[in-house]
C-alpha cells in the first residue's frame, strides 16, 4: 500500500524525510550533491520543499537504491529536469517580483486615502 501525502503547496524537511524513509541528513546531503535539487528556503532558514522536490527525491531514491545508480549515474539520468527547476525558479521569481509591486501599489492607495 503507497503513502499518500497531503495536497501541500511546500513541505518542511522533517516531514519530507519522515515520507521518503530518509534521514534530514540525507537530504541536505543530496542538495549538495545534485544542483537540480534546491528547496526554497523560508525567511527562518526553513527548507520548504514543493510537490516537485518530493517526486525528484523519490525518484532519486529509486535510482539509487533500487537501480543501484551512482550519484553520477543519477545527475546525468536526471540532468534535464535541472533546466526544468531553474525556468520554473525563475518564473516564481517573476511571480514574486509583480506581487510585490502590486502590495507596494495596494499600501500606497490605502494610504492616500
């Protein structure tokens, strides 16, 4: 029987870990290890994972520990989905910025009234 895991929009890194079966360690580890794998990060620190981190960490336990990949193995196996993450960070980026301005324009009219 599979574990389903709630509809989220970010997942905190002990919660990723106690899904997955792997130690927080573990984690940060493959950060560091696979650049396609960048949690965003609260203004705490808080590692926030997307629904996306959680299928590629799946994934990548899959390749590693049932495919029996090499850590190269995995980044070459996962390479593309790299290129996928950075269009996908920058368009939050873009997302981010035009909230911003439009918070910036929502104060200044509150204020002016």
């Amino acid at each position: 029987m599979e574990k389903t895991f709630p509809e989220k929009v970010y997942y905190r890194i002990g919660e990723v870990a106690a899904y997955t079966e792997l130690k927080s360690s573990v984690l940060r580890f493959w950060e560091s290890e696979f650049e396609f794998l960048k949690p965003v990060k609260s203004r705490s620190g808080q590692r926030l994972y997307s629904r996306n981190d959680l299928e590629l960490i799946l994934e990548i336990k899959r390749l590693l520990y049932t495919e029996k990949y090499t850590l190269e193995g995995v980044r070459k196996r996962l390479s593309t989905r790299g290129r996928e993450r950075k269009d996908e960070k920058d368009g939050l980026a873009e997302s981010l910025a035009l909230l911003k301005e439009i918070k910036t324009d929502l104060v200044n009219i509150r204020n002016s009234i």
